[in-house]
C-alpha cells in the first residue's frame, strides 16, 4: 500500500468515525427527548448512567473533544431548552464509555429569571456554563 493510499484510508475512517459519532449524538437526542415527555429529569439522568462506574478521578482524554461534538452536532436544535438536551445527550455519551459525570442546572440570580444546563467532570466544566453569571442549583 502507498502512503496516498494510506492516507486515504486514514481519512475514510476518520470521516466514517465522525459519521458513527454524530449519528449516536443524534440518536441519544431523540431518544432523550421522548424520554423527558415521560419521566422527570432525575430519573432521566438515572437511566443514562445505569450500570456505570464511579466517577473517575481526572479528566479523561477525549471527554472535552466529545463536549465540543455534541455541542455542535446539536446546534440546528431549538434554542429552547438546548443546554438541558445537550448536557443529557453528553452524559450519557460519556457514561457509555465508562465516565460519570454531573449535569447541573443552574439559575442567574437577581433580575430576570434564567436558567442553564451543563455538564462537570470534577472542576472541569464540558459544556459551556453560560456567561459565568449561573449558580448551580442542582447537581445530578
């Protein structure tokens, strides 16, 4: 085999992976949403991490590489509750490969109400946290 040959074979796995990686995103999506119609968001959660580890001590390679697929794989999603889908999509991407990690809901004090989804794995926030402004108010 040549080098353009491997090259080639290279870039048809890397486009096959990417493919692989968003059509789970897309899958955990919907599938997330109908389960949200039916079940509070706790028990949600509970389901995503069904039969996985403990938390991990420290950041595992490729969890913010796989925030930031999600993150714009979900982007033609509606704006209204974005945060929240995306956080639960990402838990659950991470607890298949073994990775427990919290969704937090947060509020922005004072003013107008607002409120915001993300995912810690430990003090690293995966997903955006919003502007900095959101005190979490619950873990999950």
């Amino acid at each position: 085999m040549t080098k353009a040959e491997a090259l080639a074979r290279d870039a048809r796995l890397s486009a096959f992976a990417k493919a692989s990686l968003a059509l789970e995103i897309v899958t955990a999506y919907v599938r997330i949403r109908y389960a949200l119609r039916r079940a509070d968001v706790r028990d949600v959660v509970a389901r995503l991490r069904a039969g996985n580890p403990t938390p991990p001590e420290s950041l595992e390679h490729g969890a913010v590489r796989l925030a930031r697929a999600v993150h714009r794989t979900l982007a033609f999603t509606p704006r209204k509750s974005r945060c929240l889908l995306e956080s639960l999509v990402l838990t659950q991407l991470l607890a298949r490969r073994g990775i427990a990690a919290s969704v937090v809901i947060g509020v922005q004090p004072g003013g107008e109400f607002a409120a915001h989804a993300w995912v810690e794995l430990g003090p690293h926030r995966l997903l955006p946290s919003g502007n900095g402004s959101f005190e979490p108010l619950v873990r999950l």
